[in-house]
C-alpha cells in the first residue's frame, strides 16, 4: 500500500492480511507528506513495488483527486498526442 501527497511512502508491503489492512487505512494520516497530489512518483513507487512481486497477476488501484501537481513525473507528456 502506497500513500501519497507531495511526498510518497510505502504504508504496508504487499500482503493479502485484510484485517492489518483495514487497520493500516484507518490509521493514514496525510499531513506529514506534504501539499500537492504526487500521482506520478506514486505509481512509479508501486510499479517498482509489484516488479519486486512474484504473484501471477498484478493490480495497481489509485485513489486521488486526479490532479498531479508536484513530483518528479508531474511533466512527463502522454504518449498519445499529450
């Protein structure tokens, strides 16, 4: 589990334990890592994350308000006519 604002940070490594799960969720408090919407630094954090993975299938699911405004990814234009 990644969290993410300006800063990004590894809250919990890949696990299947829904009860620690649940508890970590509850306990995530943003403020420490900062202003702004890192999306891209985040992703690229959880990519790294499932590389490590050797689980057959591999799922990314990402929560947030659809604005990236810092980080170093912040910029990168899209391949497709971005």
């Amino acid at each position: 589990m990644v969290i993410f604002a300006e800063k990004v940070f590894t809250l919990l490594p890949l696990t299947t334990d829904l009860n620690l799960i649940k508890k970590m969720i509850d306990q995530i408090k943003l403020g420490p890592l900062g202003d702004g919407t890192n999306i891209g630094d985040a992703l690229a954090l959880a990519v790294g994350r499932l590389i490590q993975s050797q689980a057959k299938n591999k799922v990314i699911i990402l929560l947030t308000d659809g604005v990236s405004n810092v980080g170093a990814l912040t910029h990168c234009k899209q391949r497709n006519g971005g």
